[in-house]
C-alpha cells in the first residue's frame, strides 16, 4: 500500500468523536450554548463523517463557572470517576477514535476518565485534542497514553476555547495529517 493510500485511509475509516463539553458559563466566553468542545467534534462529523458520543456527568457540574472549577478540583485532587449519564459500551464498530475534552485542571474532565477506562483500546487508532485557555495539553496526553493501552496514539491537537470558531481549517489540517 502506497504511503498516499495510507493517509487517505485514515480519514475514511469507520470513526467516533468521544468527547466532553459544557455549556453555561465559563471563562473567556461568557454564558454559551455550546460547549467550545464540541464545536471542535461537530467539524470533525463534518470533515470525517464521524459519529459523536458526548459524555455527560450524571450530575451536571454547576452552570457558574467558579462553582464549576470548585467542584472540578475537588472531583480531581480525589480522583473519582464520577457516574456519567449514558455509557458507550463499546468502540468495536470503530478503527479510529477521536478524543476531545476542555482542558480541567492540567488534564481531561474526570468523566471522561469513567468513560475511556470502560473501552477495549487494543488495536484502535486515536486521535486526541483539547481546548483550553492556555494550557495546551497540560499532561492529557500522559493520562490518554495510560488509558487507551494497545492503541495507536497519533499527534494530538490543541486549541484555545476561544478560538474554535475560526479554527475549522486548523482541524481539517490536522485530521489529514
Ligand atoms: C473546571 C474548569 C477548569 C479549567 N482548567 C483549565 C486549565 O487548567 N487550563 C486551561 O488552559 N484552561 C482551563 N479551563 C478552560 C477550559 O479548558 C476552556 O475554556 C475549554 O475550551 C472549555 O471547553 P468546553 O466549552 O468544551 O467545555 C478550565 C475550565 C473549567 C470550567
């Protein structure tokens, strides 16, 4: 197979954008509807076709954003696995997996710890990206690396939250890397 049908492979194989994000009030943005996250996962259904499978906290963290980081910390500095609303069963139906979440406290939501640590990673190839107000990163790629055993890890991507509206092109490059 040539190195060219190798990387238009990639996009076309079966994909799901597993990903956290909150709407309400936050930093940088105000009060929105839609979380900066998902802006970033609906692009990539947009790009790839993608499914997109959301995880929710069982219990919405609170629509204020300082509240919001209180219980953010607290749920973090004990590391729980908070009960998430809806579980995804399985990745089975899929080769690539895209992995998004706002950056919380250095890393990834801890919902999104209850979710991805449920999976069956041997043998997917993922694809992870934050958004964030500075962070970058910070040390998800560390925690994802830790989680999604047996998987193709491929380059990860970042974006400031604020900036998601602008960023479609910079998705569509990294998709196709
Ligand atoms: C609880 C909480 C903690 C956050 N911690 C960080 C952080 O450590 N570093 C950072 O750069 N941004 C941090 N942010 C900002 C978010 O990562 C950023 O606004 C992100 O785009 C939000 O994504 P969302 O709208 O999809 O939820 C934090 C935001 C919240 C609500």
């Amino acid at each position: 197979m040539s190195l060219f049908s190798n990387k238009e492979s990639v996009k076309e194989k079966k994909s799901i954008v597993i990903y956290f994000s909150r709407a309400d009030e936050n930093y940088a943005v105000g009060y929105v509807d839609k979380g900066n996250t998902e802006i970033v996962a609906e692009y990539i259904r947009e790009i790839t076709g993608a499914d997109l499978f959301r995880v929710d906290r069982a219990v919405p963290y609170s629509s204020e954003y300082k509240k919001c980081c209180d219980e953010a910390l607290a749920e973090k500095n004990n590391n729980e696995r908070p009960a998430i609303l809806k579980t995804l069963p399985n990745i089975d139906d899929y080769e690539v997996i895209y992995i998004g979440y706002p950056i919380y406290w250095g890393t990834l939501p801890m919902p999104m710890f209850t979710q991805l640590e449920k999976l069956n990673w041997q043998g997917k190839i993922v694809k992870f990206f934050s958004t964030h107000e500075g962070s970058g990163l910070g040390s998800s790629e560390n925690d994802i690396r830790r989680i999604c055993q047996g998987a193709k890890i491929l380059p990860g991507m970042e974006i400031r939250g604020s900036m998601v509206k602008t960023s479609k092109a910079k998705v569509e490059n990294w998709i196709n890397q």
